[in-house]
C-alpha cells in the first residue's frame, strides 16, 4: 500500500506534537516536512514562503495546524493573528490549488467560531449554527473556516473543517485552564507555592476533551474515502463540565490540603455561560467516539507537572 505524504503546519505545537506522533506509528501516512529552501519552517503569512513548501514537498494531505492559538495573544495583535490565522490558511490552500489541487487540507479551525450562537442554543450546537464570534481569535477562525468552506462545496480543493472545542492533556502550555490549576497544585506540593490555589471564574460550562480523542479525529480525517468537500465537523463530547469540577477533580488527586482563593486579577464574567457541540456529524462520518475519561486527563495533566 503507498503511504499518503502528509504534511502538518504548526507540528512543533502542543497538538502537533502529538498529531506528529500519531502519524509516524501509522503505516497509511508518510511525514514530509513543512520547510522551505533553507530548512526552516515558513512564515504561514507569507505567500511566496508557503507556495515554495508546498511546491518542493508535494504533498497528498495537509493537516493545518499552525496558528496564533491563544485567544489573548490574538486580541493583543489582531494583525498578527488575521495574517496567520486568516491569510496563512488562504496561502496555504492557494499553494495546495496550485501545486497539488488532488490533495486533501484538514484545517483545525474551533468552537470559538460559533461565539454568541452558545447563546442562543439549543446546545449541545450542531455545524448548522450560525458563526457568531466574540472575540478577535473566533473572528479569524470563522473567516478561514467560510472562505475553506466554499473551496470545499466548489470542488476546487477537497477541505474538511473541524471545530474542536476544549482539549487539555500533558504537556499543554498553562495558559489554558487545566494546566494552570495542575501547575499550581504541583507547585504547592514541592513547597514552592503557599497551600492556597488562586483562582478566576469558576461557573463557566465548557465541552473538554482529551487531546489524544482530538489527535484520532484528525487522522481519521485525515484518511476517510471520498471527498470531505468543505463539510464542518465538531470535535466535541457535547457533555460540558463546569471549570470548578475540572478544580475538583485535580484536588482530589493533590496530596496536601489545599484551599482555594478567587484572584481579583483572574476573575472575568462569563459572556457564554455554557458551550459544548453536537458530535454526531463526526459519529456518522468518521466512526469517531471519545475515549478517554476527562478524570482520567485530568490525574495525565498533573502527574507530567509534577515530573517536570
């Protein structure tokens, strides 16, 4: 059987890395790498940069990853993250069309697309949702998401667009709410921190997963049959769990007492009390389940911390 050249952009990433691994144990995919003439990777914002990559590694599926990632960061430079999240994935599908118009782009895009439709529900939200986003970061998932959308349905480039929703595992950066907490209590239990774990807002509702259940979707995306054809997946449980049992569940792994204290500084209203999606699209078309119990993601998330 010949192996499908697949190249992954943002594969030094927290998904990445571990969308990289997956890859490199699957006999269906051959890894190429995402570089220009000089051996490093291109700036996805530049055009010229991404056309050359894609033109010397030829390759039979892209799965995009690379991205102006944390929504905070988007907001402090929302040039910067329309040029990468936005432009960058429009670069990289005009370099496919161009080059390799039979290859497949699998492009990660995120429930933060869907913004204000959380709000209006019903929930747990289908594809069919309107794309409202709140933020800078949702905006340009959104944008790239549509323009994907309708390469896909015109045939000019088979996409498929899945819309993650919260995933943690180890090795996450602890800007994400999982990690945070976890770095907290390791560092609480080597006596490097006081026993009192700061926290924000904890009554937010949120759909989470394990990274490896997001990693077995996008390579099952990655090699369905057929044409995908700019169809949007959720890769979601549609079962949310409030952030202060996400604390719970961590501080019953912890092993000293330890009190919790709100933060003024990490406190923010929830502007969407609740958002989780409807997985069924991704049940039907990909045979896709979620595996791995968030309890059991949770103990993964603190055990690297405390080995690190």
């Amino acid at each position: 059987m010949t192996s499908l050249r697949l190249m992954i952009t943002g594969a030094n990433g927290f998904v990445g890395r571990k969308v990289t691994e997956a890859a490199r144990r699957n006999p269906a995919l051959e890894l190429v790498e995402f570089i220009d003439e000089t051996g490093a990777s291109p700036d996805i914002a530049d055009a010229d940069a991404v056309d050359r990559a894609i033109a010397a590694a030829r390759p039979d599926r892209v799965l995009h990853l690379a991205a102006i990632a944390a929504p905070r960061q988007a907001q402090a430079d929302a040039s910067r993250a329309w040029a990468v999240n936005f432009s960058g994935t429009l670069h990289l599908a005009q370099a496919l069309m161009k080059h390799r118009p039979e290859a497949r782009l699998v492009w990660s895009g995120s429930s933060e697309a869907y913004g204000a439709s959380f709000n209006r529900g019903p929930l747990p939200l289908a594809e069919t949702a309107a794309l409202e986003p709140a933020n800078v970061y949702g905006a340009t998932k959104a944008a790239a998401d549509i323009a994907l959308g309708q390469l896909g349905r015109s045939g000019a480039l088979d996409t498929a667009i899945l819309r993650p929703f919260n995933h943690t595992g180890p090795g996450q950066a602890a800007d994400y709410v999982v990690p945070a907490f976890a770095a907290q209590i390791a560092a609480i239990e080597n006596g490097e921190q006081e026993p009192v774990l700061k926290v924000g807002n904890l009554d937010a509702l949120r759909d989470f997963l394990d990274v490896v259940d997001v990693v077995a979707l996008y390579i099952a995306a990655l090699l369905a049959e057929g044409r995908i054809g700019g169809e949007a997946y959720n890769v979601a449980t549609g079962k949310p769990v409030r952030i202060g049992d996400l604390l719970e569940g961590l501080l019953s792994e912890a092993r000293v007492k330890i009190s919790v204290e709100t933060d003024p500084a990490r406190y923010a209203p929830n502007a969407v009390p609740v958002a989780s999606g409807n997985p069924e699209k991704a049940r039907e078309r990909f045979g896709w389940e979620p595996q791995i119990a968030i309890n059991d993601t949770l103990k993964g998330v603190l055990d690297a911390l405390r080995a690190s």
